[in-house]
C-alpha cells in the first residue's frame, strides 16, 4: 500500500485504510454519492463513490479496514480519492498499528520530563493532586496513549501529553518572565488543563466524541474531575480548589470557544495563552506538513481555526 503521505495527484492506489467517516450525500443534480473519509498512520484523505451502486462497490461500514482501488485526483488544492472499488480486508491483509496516527515523539519520554516539571511543584496541596493522578501507571497509560483532539490538533496517539508539555512548558516560562504569576497553581493548572479529554474522545481507533463529550465536554468534566479529586484530600483549601477549577473553565479565552467563564486570575490567563499558542502553532505546524508532502508551493487554502489563507515562508 501507499501511505496517505506519500500520495500525489495522478497516483493509482491499491491498498487497505481504515475507514473513518461514510456518509451519504446528493449532488446538485440530485445524483447520489458517497463522502468516505480514509486513514492510515501517516493522515487521511477525503474520498468519493460517485457511482455507489455500481459493480465492484460492497458493502462496507465506518472502522471497518477496507481494500480499494481508486485514483488521487486534486480539488480546491487538496489531495482527493476517487474511489473505484471497495470491499472489507480479509484477515493478514493488514497491521491494526499501520492506521493509527502516532505522535512523533515517545510517550513514555515525554510523560518523563512533564512529570519531572510537576515534581518542582511546591505547595503540598497541588503536590499531593498531582501525584495522586501523575503517579499512577493506569492514568499514565491512558493519558499517553490519548489524543488531545478528534481532528483539529493533536489528534494522534500520543497527542494528550505531547500538548500537555508543551503548554506546561509554555507557562513555565511565562512564570520566568512574569514573576507575579503563581507557578504552582499555573503549572498544576496546565497539567491538568484537557484531562477532561479522557472522558470527552473515546479511545483509537474511533477517537471520536462520546455521549458525555456531546453533551458536557473536556472543560466541564475536568473541572468537576480536578473538583471531586480535591474535595478527597483531607483538608484542600476551598480558595485554592477553586481557583484550579477557574484555570479549567476558562483556559479556552472566550465565551464563543466554549469557556464558560473568561479568565478572571492571571494564571488562567496565561493558561489561555499557552493553550492557544501550542494549539495554533500545531495545526500551523500540520498545514505546512500537508503542503511538503504534497509538493505545494503555491497558497494553502483557507483555514477555518485559524480563519485565514496559508502560504509556506520563501526559502532566501
């Protein structure tokens, strides 16, 4: 097979993916077609059926490890498959692990140095939450083995904790910078900043929204989460519970991007900060990624997250 990277407009392709996303749908002239979103660990590719009831299309369904033939075409400057036929992989046909997105960096060394950050944690109340989740191998397992997103950034195994150290990084150096910020609180904030995300996606290779992500979301379940777990440790000061649970509610900046309260305490603002510049500068990160890959020198496309049209920086 071809990894999803590797394709080119023109290419012929023969191979199994994972299939992410089937949906229906009827063209302008009322004809019917199908979207079909595909994977492998390398990214995915937005596919058609424009014929589905032809011979040659059977019956398939969304995570189901699929064979198709078919040919990448461009649209709007972005890689398509047309797909020409399709059928379920038979057993030995495919490695589960080649269609999971991975994290560039190791996990296990990544959790390493995040957990080295949190042991400078002074005050015994924060020490005491963090070591009671970042010391147990069952929430190290899951958090390292978890996305920090269904596909807007970091949405890889491994990505909860690549975008948790980069945040705790980001806001250990703001507290060199501003020296009024509380660096216990805002780091313990940072840690535990997307823990709700455990509960909100639910694990590779679906990563997609459960029914409590729906309906509550990682905002409102990590703070309840970091809330309970504070309320267990005898004698956890009201204040500083609630400040924590503030740094969560409002580490997304803005009523419109789902924080139901704006950062009231400099800590939650430069969480915000951090949060917002790690997740900008990855999903940067992963457009100029798709233009390599795909030879592109010309301009990106429109962003929707980042609300604006991309070009890569000239070589001088």
């Amino acid at each position: 097979m071809k990894y999803i990277e590797s394709l080119r407009e023109g290419d012929q392709v023969g191979g199994v993916y994972l299939c992410r996303q089937r949906q229906t749908a009827t063209s302008k002239a009322g004809k019917e077609y199908e979207n079909v979103t595909l994977q492998d660990k390398t990214g995915s590719i937005d596919c058609k059926i424009w014929d589905p009831n032809s011979t040659g299309i059977e019956e398939f369904a969304p995570l189901d490890y699929i064979y198709v033939i078919g040919e990448v075409t461009s649209f709007q400057n972005n890689l398509q498959l047309n797909i020409k036929r399709v059928r379920v992989a038979r057993a030995g046909e495919y490695i589960p692990e080649d269609y999971l997105p991975v994290s560039e960096k190791d996990a296990k060394t990544m959790y390493g140095e995040l957990t080295r950050i949190l042991d400078t944690v002074e005050n015994k109340w924060l020490r005491a939450l963090i070591d009671k989740y970042f010391q147990d191998p069952s929430f190290e397992s899951a958090f390292c083995q978890h996305s920090a997103a269904k596909t807007i950034h970091h949405s890889f195994v491994g990505g909860l904790c690549e975008h948790t150290l980069s945040v705790v990084r980001l806001c250990d150096y703001y507290c060199g910078q501003y020296e009024y910020l509380n660096r216990d609180l805002l780091l313990t904030a940072a840690a535990f900043h997307d823990v709700g995300k455990l509960k909100e996606i639910s694990n590779f290779p679906a990563n997609d929204y459960t029914d409590d992500g729906q309906l509550l979301g990682h905002i409102i379940m990590g703070s309840e989460l970091i809330g309970s777990a504070c309320r267990r440790i005898p004698g956890f000061p009201h204040r500083l519970c609630s400040e924590l649970q503030h740094c969560i509610l409002a580490h997304h900046g803005e009523l419109e991007y789902g924080s139901p309260k704006k950062p009231a305490l400099a800590e939650a603002m430069a969480l915000h900060l951090a949060d917002n510049t790690d997740a900008r500068l990855e999903t940067m990160k992963e457009i100029l990624a798709a233009a390599k890959n795909h030879g592109s020198d010309e301009w990106l496309g429109f962003n929707r997250l980042l609300d604006s049209n991309f070009r890569k920086t000239g070589e001088w």
